[in-house]
C-alpha cells in the first residue's frame, strides 16, 4: 500500500468517525425543541452532549486539514465548486455552536426559545448538506481538464443529492433519538425511544432507496472504483435489526447499529470511488484520483509520521472523555444553565 491509499483511507476513517459522532449531535440538536417541553428538559438535552459537541467536531476539522495537507487539488476543487453549500453549512454549523453557549446568558424563556429554535436549525442544515455533498462527490460534478469545478450551485441539488441529504437527516434524527434513549433519565428517554421507533420506518425506506438508486445514478455497475460488495447491504441490515433492539429496550446496542449503518454507508461511498476523489460527469479522464490531487511523496511521509505518533493520543483522550462522562443524567442531575 502506497502512501497515497494510506491517507485516502486515514482521511475515509476520518469522515466515518465524524458523521457517526456528529451524527447524533445533530440529532440531538433538532430535536431539542420538540422532546423539551420545559425549560429544563431541554436543558437536559442539550447537556446530554454539552460535554461532547465541540470535540465531535475536531473530527471534521482534522479531516479536511488532511485532505488540504495530502490532497491539495481535491481540496481547492471541492471548496470552490461546492463554496456556496459548504459557505450555508457553516453557517449553520455557526448558529450551532452559538446557541450552545448563548442560550444560557439569559433566563428571558422567549430568549432561551430563540435560541432553542436556531441550536436546531443550526443541526438541521449540515446534517441535511453533508448527504447532498457527500452524494454529489459520488455521482460525479461537472468537472473540466482544469480541475475546475464549471457547474453552478444548482448542479449540486439533483434529485439523487437531495436524497442523500433527506436520507443523512433522518439517520442522524434517529441516531440522536437513541442516544437520548441511552443517556437521558425518565421520562426525555421514555420519549426518545417513542421517537426513535417513528422515525425507523422513514430512515429505513430512505435508506433503501438511497442504496437502490446509487445503482442507477451513480457508476458503481460498471465498478467505478472497487466493488463495494455488501457492505450497502451490511448498511441495511444494522439498521434493520435497530428496531428489534429498540423495541428490546437495548437503547445502546441499537445506537451502535445506527452507527453501523453510518459507517458503512460512508464506507460505501469512498469504496466506489476509490482511487478517484472526484469524479468529472464531464469526462472520466478529468476525474482526480488519489495521485494527480496528491502532495509530494515527501510531504505525505511526513504527515504519516507525525499521524503516527498524535493520532493514538487524540483517540485515547476522547475515548476516556466519553467513558468519564458516561452517567446518565435528568431533571434531578447537577444541570449547567
């Protein structure tokens, strides 16, 4: 395995693990308004992943800066043809990361309500705008000899894109509605459970009609990249077998199976492409792949080395923050207002 494989894997991994961790921020984050109906049950909520949003988001941070750092053509092609979506995502993810800290300034209930109402929107559009960019860099985006992106922000909201992004909505809306059951206390978890069983049925037909129409919206019959296999099919089935554990009341096992189902979508994605990054829908000689996008053979040994020795220490220090702060909480827990 070449170095260029190594970091278009490292940088797979990457996204993986932010969609499945930011996956059920997002939830959580839209779901706020709807599950709280009182001042501190929403507070429950939002201090449900008050101790983990932030770092949730390192995940992303550090996968685009080794998609700068190991691929620079792909990083300039998709900020700039994609720069009005990415620009409204992080705006949102903005407003997100506002509400978290202003909703508290103030004990106004129509104060609190406002930013209530902007924390879900804020969660509401990346999660829907991660399934249109991560959909569109699969089936492919006008792309000339150039590396340069020459289609128009409304090449990006194509049927099978908006699909995408309607179908990361719902999964995320169900991943945060299980991470609610699992972590909260009473009568917010009773609730999310009955919401995580409503919101299966859609997630699960979005799901399925995702994967049947990536077969004819994107190359992947003809083997664009390797063949993913099963793994769609692994996708569908966790999320399948989800139910049975939420019915069950196997809050936890039924999270990681959304999770799964997170994964190897993603996974599916990257695998189909592979060795490309990005594919041209004008040409398939203009697509970039994993050697004319890269940086030098020196600069990708570097950055392996300096992975090699922060990457373990980064994943030790979150994972002993989620085990740290594992309890779960409710009305009567030590709330953070």
């Amino acid at each position: 395995m070449d170095l260029n494989t190594l970091w278009f894997i490292l940088i797979a991994v990457l996204f993986v693990g932010y969609f499945f961790l930011e996956g059920f921020d997002f939830g959580v984050g839209m779901l706020v308004p709807f599950l709280g109906k009182n001042d501190t049950e929403r507070r429950v909520i939002i201090n449900s992943v008050g101790t983990f949003w932030d770092g949730n988001e390192v995940w992303l941070i550090t996968a685009g800066g080794a998609m700068f750092a190991a691929f620079p053509n792909w990083y300039a092609t998709l900020f700039s043809g994609f720069y009005p979506a990415l620009v409204l995502m992080l705006v949102g993810l903005i407003i997100r990361g506002v509400a978290f800290e202003f909703r508290s300034k103030d004990k106004n209930p129509q104060w609190r309500n406002i930013w209530d109402w902007l924390l879900a929107i804020g969660s509401f559009v990346p999660a829907l705008l991660w399934g249109v960019a991560m959909t569109n860099i699969w089936r492919g985006v006008p792309i000339d000899e150039n590396m340069t992106y020459v289609g128009g922000f409304f090449n990006l909201l194509n049927p099978f894109a908006l699909l995408g992004g309607v179908t990361t909505l719902f999964i995320f809306l169900l991943h945060g509605a299980l991470f609610l059951n699992l972590k909260t206390e009473g009568e917010i978890s009773a609730r999310a459970k009955v919401v995580a069983q409503r919101l299966w049925l859609p997630a699960m037909i979005l799901l399925l009609a995702y994967i049947i129409a990536s077969y004819f919206q994107t190359n992947m019959l003809l083997t664009m990249g390797i063949n993913p296999g099963v793994i769609p099919v692994f996708a569908v089935m966790a999320l399948f077998f989800s139910y049975f554990l939420i019915k069950k009341n196997r809050p936890g096992w039924a999270f990681i199976f959304t999770g799964i189902t997170i994964a190897f979508t993603t996974f599916t994605i990257f695998i189909a492409i592979f060795p490309n990054v990005m594919i041209s829908s004008l040409n398939p000689e203009w697509n970039l792949n994993i050697y004319n996008a890269a940086s030098s053979p020196y600069t990708l040994k570097v950055m392996s080395i300096v992975a090699l020795i922060f990457l373990p220490i980064v994943l030790a220090y979150q994972i002993w923050s989620y085990y740290i702060f594992k309890q779960r909480i409710g009305a009567k827990s030590k709330l953070e207002y």
